[in-house]
C-alpha cells in the first residue's frame, strides 16, 4: 500500500531486486509475484536461502535468485528493496551503482538510523526515488486496526506525525 499510494509503484510487469531472503523478505516476494510483477530477483548472501525463497513462490519463469556477486553483471531495476539487516549492524551492502536507473525507486523496509546506510548508497548511486520503510510500517499498523476494529485510519496524518517526529530526533 505504501509503495502504491505514497510512492505510486506499480509492480505489474516492473523487473524488482529484492535483497535478502528472510521473513520480510519472503512477504515482499510472494506480495510481488501476486501483483503481476515482470520479474522479481531475490539476491541473498547465501544463495540456497534466495532459491528456497524463489522455489516457494513456485513460479521459475518470473522469480529468480542469485548471489551478491551475479548482481555485478545485471542491469537497471525498477525498483530495489532492501530487506537485509544490514543497516541494523557495521555489515556494508557492496553493491554496483549500476543497478540503479534513471526512475528506479530505492525502497528500505526498515526505517530510520536502520535506513541510512541503504539510502546512503542509493544516493551515491544517483537514485532520484528513494524512501525508508516507515510508510510500510504505517500501513501495517492500519490494516491491523482495520482488521481489529473495522476502520481504517488516516494513515496520511500518522505518517506526518511519525516522519515530522522521526526529524526532531534523528
């Protein structure tokens, strides 16, 4: 919802990098390939965790894995989501700029100090489109409401709020 709504990302037919192959990971995934996306490539660190993923959603002519070092030889994506831990550690995404285009979006679902190092990289890479995970994070939390209440609630003045509080305390 957030990339829709705030981002306005489409993924029918988008070629999308996901990084990593862990629980939000595989939400993101399988979320892509329901949405019709062109081509999701799940890279991980450890390979076989990135083709169990891909082997799950059960769809070898859209889904892919690799590892870091097959992303030397790819070309743009659409969209990137980091869904690794990185940003939470020391650890350093070594990623080629070249995976960045002109219109890629760069999206981490985590969110704040933890988004730093990837929207770091984005910009050094010269994304134009690029955002943290706290619109995401947002958006969970409706649907719960939603789901536990029957409402859904105004997620555009939340967001405001957690992102205008988020810059008083870096």
């Amino acid at each position: 919802r957030d990339l829709g709504s705030r981002h306005t990302f489409d993924p029918r037919g988008k070629r999308i990098l996901l990084l990593g192959a862990g629980g939000a990971a595989r939400a993101a995934a399988f979320a892509f390939a329901d949405g019709r996306a062109g081509e999701v490539v799940i890279a991980n660190r450890t390979r076989s965790r990135a083709q169990g993923l891909a082997d799950a959603i059960g769809d070898a002519a859209r889904v892919r894995s690799c590892d870091w070092t097959d992303l030397q030889a790819t070309a743009a994506f659409d969209l990137i989501i980091n869904a690794t831990a990185a940003g939470h550690g020391e650890e350093a995404l070594d990623l080629p700029h070249a995976l960045v285009g002109s219109e890629t979006l760069c999206y981490d679902l985590s969110y704040a100090k933890a988004a730093r190092m990837f929207l770091d990289w984005s910009r050094n890479a010269r994304a134009t489109r690029m955002s943290d995970g706290l619109g995401m994070l947002v958006e969970q939390a409706a649907e719960s409401f939603m789901y536990w209440h029957g409402v859904r609630p105004d997620t555009a003045a939340v967001y405001r709020e957690l992102r205008a509080f988020l810059a008083q305390h870096p």
